[in-house]
C-alpha cells in the first residue's frame, strides 16, 4: 500500500519584536459647533466671555476626554466646570500641554487634529486674564452630548478580560498585558474594534497586538491571568505580516476600516491588549474589555506594518543632552504610506521622520519637538501619502539622558541601551503602508517589503537575530531554500537554542530532501521548549521520512496532545499507522481528521486507499 | 541676593505671626472666616498641636495631582506622627463634609481633615496650588509653603521618583528649629485662586 505522508511544514515564521501597535482611531463626537461664531466673536479689544468665545473651544476640543466616564480627571461641561480649572487650563493650552497631540504642524495632515489654533490659545488667556467671566447665556452653544456605551453600536463580539489588575496606589508606571482568546470557531474578518481599557483615568493608552500562534500564553502565570511588561514579542508561524495599528488612547473612538481592509482573525488567534498605566494614589481596579465588529467581507486589500528600528546604536553615555540616532530605510515596491507611530521611551526628545522620494523632493512624514512616551499615539494621515518606489524612509531620534530631563528613569544619570523596560531605550518608527501598483504575478509585495527590511537590518547589525531569521522565512517562502538556510544558520549562531530558528530549520531541511539532518534541528527545538506543536509535528514528518514511522507517530500523537484539534497531525498520524499495518487505528484518525476538517483532501484520499487495501 | 532674602523671611515670620493673632482671636471671628472641621464646627489647627510643629495639606478632590500624592502625604504624616500635627485642608468651598468624609475612606487617609471655603488658611498659608504644604514650627510661624516634592514638573510631565524633598526637608528643619534651605518653592497642580 502506497499512503502518502503530508509534508504540510510549520516553517515560514517571522518573529517581530514589537513594542505597541495600534490603530489610529478618529475622533468623531460628531459636533458640528463651529469656533468661532463670525459675527459677534471677541475682538481684540472687547471683552471675552465664556458663553460666546470660549464655550465653542472647550466643547470641541476639551469635552470628549473631560466627561464622566472619560480620561479628564474633572469634567469640563459648564461655566462652573471651566471656571475652577480656569488659570490652569490657560497655562496647559498656552504650554500645548493640553489637548494632547505632539507632532508640529506640516504640509501632510493628520486626521483628527487635536492642535489648537493659536488664536484660541491668546482668546483662552485674555478669558482669564479678564476675570474669566461668564457672559450672555443666550450665546452658548448647546452642550455636547457623549455616550457612555459602545460608539458604532453593539459590537458582534465583546470579551471582558478574565482576570483584572488591581493596580497599585503608589509607585513608577505600569505595564500590563491582558490576553483576549477569541472564542470563534472560524475564521472572521474585524472591521472596526473598540476598546474600553478599563477605567480611563488612569489608563494612558493601550495597544492591540495580534497573536496567531498563542505565543503568549505562556507567559500567563495560570490561564487569564495576564503578564506584565512594557514590550512583547509576538511569533508568527507563517508569512503574516502584521497590518493594523489597534491603538486606544484618552480621546479615541473607534472608526470603521475602508472597504477591503477587514482584519483576519481565526480560530485560536490572542489579542494582547498591552496597557499603560499610571497609579492614582488609591488602588484601581482595571478590567479592560474589547468590542469586536465584523464583516462578511474578507480583505482584498493587505496593507503591512513596516517597523523601522535602529536599537542597535542606542547606547547613550550617561549626561548626553542630544544622541541622535539616523537611519534611512529604501522602499522597493509604491505604497500608499496610511498612518505614522513613533515609539521611544522616557529619553526620547526630538523625533522626526521624512521621506525623500525619488525626484528629490522631501516630505515631513512626522516631527514630534518634545516627545512625552504619555501621549505616544498612532497618527493616520486625513489623506493616504503616496510614497514611490525608491523612496528613502529618514527618522532621526534626539535623546536626552542628562539629569535635566525630568523623565530621566535614572537619578544620577547612567549609561542606557536598547531593551525592553521602561529603564532602557528604543528607537522605532512603524509605518502603515499599502503596497500598490504591483504585479500579483511577481509575488507579495510585503515579502519585497520584509525582505528589503530584513536584508537592511542585516547590513546595519550582523548579529541581528530577528533580522536573519526573517531574512531566511523570505528565502524560503520564495522557495530560494539554500539561501535561505544560510541565513537561518547565521540566526542559530547568535541563538543556537532558539526554538522557532531550529524549527525553521529543521523545516527547511526536510523541505530540501534532509529529513536526517532535520532530525537534530527540530530534537533542538523541542529541548528547548517542549511543547513546541510546529517542531513535534515536523519532527514527525522528520522521521516518517526516514521510514520510522513508530517514531513518527509517538511524536503526531505527542502533538495531538497539544493541539487535539488538528486535523494535519491527526491526519499524518493515521498515514503513519497505515505504513505500520496497523489499519484499524488508522482509519479511527483519518475520520477524526475528516470530523475536524471535512475537507481534508489527504485524510480523504488516504481514508479511500484503506479501505481498498482492506477489501482486497 | 542674599540680604534681600533676609529680608523677605523677616517681613514673612511677622505675617505668619499677625495671622496666628488674627486665628487666636474670638470664635466668632473664626466662624466668620476661619476653617471648620468634618462637624461644621469651627476648627484652629493650632489650638490642638501644643508643642508639635503644625504641618497644613492643601488639596482639590478633582485635582488629580492631589490624589496621586496621598499615599507620599500619609508616609510622611506617619513618620511624624507624636511630634508634627498634620491637617488636609479644602479649599474649595463646594465641598460637603460628606463629600470630604468619602474621598478620605476611598484614599484610605487617617489625617483629620478641614474645609476652608473663605480661604483663611490658604491666605495664612500663601499657598497657590493643590497640592501645597504649610510648615510651621512650634512657635506657630510659617517656615515653608509649596510643593511637597518636585515629583512634577509641570502638568504634562512627571518623574518616575522625586529627586528633592522639601516638605521632608522642611519638617527636618522645623523639628531642629533651623531654619529650611528653601521656604518657598511653587507646586504644579491646580490653581486656588480658580475656586475663588
């Protein structure tokens, strides 16, 4: 009997260390107060009141975050209400302290301003400096009204995360991940998602990152439990790029995807909502929750995030007022670039970043003067920017690490380097951009893309680990697998006990007709981490490749044990069986493979080559 | 620089003085203008403190600068607890005792608190901002008003830890009957003069 093996591999991974992603999120309380009225609005000399000139700034600018319920810690909706805070919003709007919104103003618009017009700004102080007085109530405009429950209506999904965070009276800022394990049951595509981080006073901002493979979980002390720490880093078991920046921050309402943009998720994907906190004097109790909305619509689009990093050279002297860090990333396909989200941590100062396209002509992409890690945001263009081929990506991050920069982790000042606490540094830029103008035929563009990315990487630091791993998880998927060995090699000499990187391997050998040197790649992976389903279902393959199919199937059974529901491995497991003549066992798998995928075309050509061998 | 310093604290210790004159005066001036406690009684911070320093807490329930600083004011106020008499004050004559009476369960204080809606404290005080401290030694006379530490820098921006500890430092002082390096430094918070 000739049942052929399933030689499915677990190969293409691409690990991503990654700080926060999220989504810009409009601002939409749909008020339709205009500023200023055209008429009667205060002139330089005459008096300024609060119902006339002032009401229509607060209510549009400041109200959406100062409500009950919202992020302002005092709401900001009367006279009364503006009159207690009134010299101290003065100071906050003239310092651009408050509305919160960093970038200087440039040539490409953001969607959803939060800048205040200079103007307002002098119309706040002469208010204040007059007396604050109230003025005419037939001159205010009506109040803004604000729902306290879901925005776009009742989401499709909602998940409460299992367990809260009691967070701490006192102490530095906290980071927390809460872990969202969808409960679908196929695969779904997410057009718009909202999220209520907990009690918004004292949440910063969050940020979703999606989690295909549960990578995660393991850092759960028990199952809901959540983790802490500031960076996670994500695995992805195929080319997966990640797209979508889903990112809450005071003031943020959520926005519908345009059409074709829907985010995949499927059964067993994690969302991680990592949180940014800060203590409030009493303990707080946070119990974020996640609305989910969905369409029938699977995405036509694929937009992808490209993380622009240059961790490497930060190493910052201790005192040293500006360390700037430059890079200049070369795009090798036209995109669409959609929205801009800076990253760096209690040193970073000024933050900027440019495109220069290949005509010469330069564009501010994003220049943040006076970087606060508080208000970090996504930023969505109002329009998308066209970026073409050849266009150089420039960031330049300025970095004070003296003890004059009263956000400096470290009293004295000491020498800093790239990591993942709040303590240490980093230098990222994430970029939305939308492939456009490609040739489907010549393959992914977001390949060319991590490709390009991962080769620069390389060349800016030879002992970038992630950086040659994906290198190679491009290789391979363009079937290019000697290079692509090469590279996952050069990956295990920096880590040679890295689990996914000895998978990968593993995978790319017994893809190249090695099963025998697989073998000792993937026992590698499984050392390491155990319970490792890719490596032990390889290993698998690995073996029944070799023709010990006892081995193969003590390891698809092992698999199982970790993901029961996988129709390959149980699949696999029954070929192994039927090799082994034991065909009773193995037509009990090749069923339980066909109830869990009834599709499965091996499953079924090897269910129908039994049951010939048995009748004859 | 130095001698018009002098100066200042001088003329500084004389106003103190003439207040405590003014708070010392008959009850019925104090109902009138001064602060009271919890019942609605008139309260003197300084008639109960007999030989300790006297040290005021002025804070906003909608000041969130404030209320991120009660666990710092409740260590202090512990540390000193036999030999500095510690007193929140509310400035904002909104204020109910029942109002009081819950942000001091939920911020879990064990201080006695007052309300001061005339702002007689305030002005015997000269604080600004909540959150700002009084430090005033044994003999009554205000040797520091301001900031409890330099946690903040401005609205938008905190340090992970303060690096200077002027109430600490001020309390140090006042129980050595010394007088403090700094006995004025302006808080960041929210401003009292916006509840006038």
């Amino acid at each position: 009997m000739n049942s052929s093996l399933q030689t499915l591999t677990w190969s293409l991974s691409l690990i991503a260390a990654t700080g926060a992603m999220g989504a810009g999120f409009a601002k939409s309380h749909g008020l339709s107060t205009s500023v200023f009225s055209t008429s009667r609005s205060a002139t330089a000399d005459s008096p300024v009141t609060f119902t006339r000139d002032i009401a229509p700034i607060i209510f549009h600018s400041c109200s959406s975050c100062h409500h009950p319920g919202e992020a302002g810690p005092f709401p900001l909706l009367t006279y009364s209400d503006v009159k207690k805070h009134a010299r101290q919003i003065s100071d906050v709007t003239q310092a651009r302290t408050m509305p919160p919104w960093l970038p200087e103003p440039q040539k490409l618009k953001f969607a959803d301003e939060l800048r205040l017009p200079n103007e307002q700004i002098d119309l706040i102080q002469r208010w204040v400096a007059q007396g604050a007085v109230e003025g005419d109530s037939a001159d205010l405009p009506p109040q803004p009204k604000f729902t306290q429950d879901w925005r776009l209506g009742t989401p499709d999904l909602i998940l409460t995360a299992q367990k809260p965070l009691i967070l701490p009276p006192e102490g530095t800022d906290t980071y927390w991940n809460f872990i969202f394990r969808l409960p679908i049951e196929q695969t779904r595509w997410m057009k718009a998602i909202e999220i209520h981080p907990g009690d918004k006073r004292y949440v910063h901002h969050a940020n979703i990152l999606v989690d295909r493979s549960a990578s995660s979980r393991q850092r759960e002390a028990e199952p809901g439990a959540g983790f802490g720490g500031m960076e996670i880093r994500i695995e992805s078991q195929v080319f997966d790029p990640d797209s979508h920046l889903l990112f809450w921050k005071p003031g943020t309402v959520p926005y519908l995807e345009p059409d074709g943009m829907a985010l995949r998720l499927d059964k067993g994907t994690d969302l991680i909502l990592n949180t940014h906190m800060q203590p409030s004097g009493k303990p707080e109790i946070i119990q974020p929750s996640i609305g989910l909305y969905f369409t029938p619509q699977p995405a036509t689009k694929l937009p992808m995030l490209l993380q622009l990093e240059d961790d490497v050279k930060l190493d910052i002297p201790p005192g040293q007022r500006d360390f700037q860090i430059t890079d200049q990333f070369v795009l090798p396909v036209d995109v669409d670039l959609l929205a801009i989200y800076p990253h760096a941590h209690y040193l970073g100062k000024d933050i900027q970043a440019s495109a220069t396209l290949p005509d010469g002509s330069k564009k501010m992409l994003i220049h943040i003067p006076l970087w606060n890690l508080s208000w970090q945001a996504v930023y969505r263009y109002a329009e998308p920017v066209f970026l073409p081929k050849g266009t150089t990506v420039a960031l330049s991050y300025v970095y004070d690490n003296s003890a004059d920069n009263p956000l400096n982790p470290n009293h004295p000042p000491v020498r800093v380097r790239a990591g993942n606490r709040s303590s240490d540094e980093m230098c990222h830029l994430w970029l939305q951009v939308l492939p456009i103008h490609y040739d489907a035929a010549q393959g992914d563009p977001r390949m060319l893309l991590q490709e390009a990315l991962a080769r620069h990487n390389i060349e800016k630091d030879p002992s970038d680990f992630e950086a040659h791993y994906n290198l190679a998880a491009m290789l391979q998927a363009a079937s290019k697998l000697d290079d692509a060995m090469r590279e996952y090699e050069a990956a295990l000499r920096l880590r040679p006990n890295d689990a996914a990187a000895n998978n990968a391997m593993g995978a790319a050998l017994l893809a190249s007709g090695q099963p025998g040197k697989a073998v000792a790649y993937l026992s590698q992976a499984l050392t390491t981490r155990p319970d490792y389903f890719p490596a032990r279902y390889n290993l698998g393959n690995a073996l029944a490749a070799q023709d010990d199919f006892a081995g193969a199937a003590e390891q698809f059974r092992l698999a199982l044990q970790l993901q029961p529901d996988d129709a390959d491995a149980e699949a696999n497991l029954g070929s192994a069986l039927a090799e082994m003549g034991r065909f009773s066992e193995a037509k009990g798998h090749f069923e339980h493979a066909l109830q869990l995928n009834p599709n499965h075309a091996l499953a079924r050509e090897n269910l129908q080559a039994l049951q010939r061998a048995t009748s004859q | 620089m130095r001698s018009g310093r002098s100066a200042f604290r001088a003329n500084r210790l004389l106003l103190a003085g003439m207040l405590l004159v003014c708070l010392l005066a008959p009850e019925v001036a104090l109902s009138q203008q001064g602060a009271f406690d919890l019942d609605g009684k008139p309260a003197n911070p300084f008639d109960a403190a007999s030989g300790k320093i006297v040290v005021l807490v002025f804070i906003r329930r909608d000041c969130p600068v404030s209320s991120r600083y009660a666990p710092v004011i409740q260590q202090i106020s512990a540390q000193h607890e036999r030999d500095a008499s510690f007193w929140l004050v509310f400035p904002d004559k909104a204020e109910t005792p029942q109002t009081i009476h819950n942000y001091l369960r939920e911020y879990a204080y064990r201080l006695p608190a007052l309300r001061d809606p005339e702002h007689a404290l305030v002005k015997l005080a000269q604080v600004q901002i909540t959150p700002e401290v009084a430090v005033f030694n044994r003999s009554h006379q205000l040797l520091y008003d301001g900031r409890i530490d330099n946690w903040y820098r401005d609205l938008g921006r905190s340090r992970p830890a303060p690096t200077t500890h002027e109430l600490a430092d001020a309390i140090q002082a006042a129980l050595g009957d010394k007088i403090p390096a700094a006995h004025q430094v302006r808080g960041v918070g929210c401003y009292i003069s916006d509840l006038e």
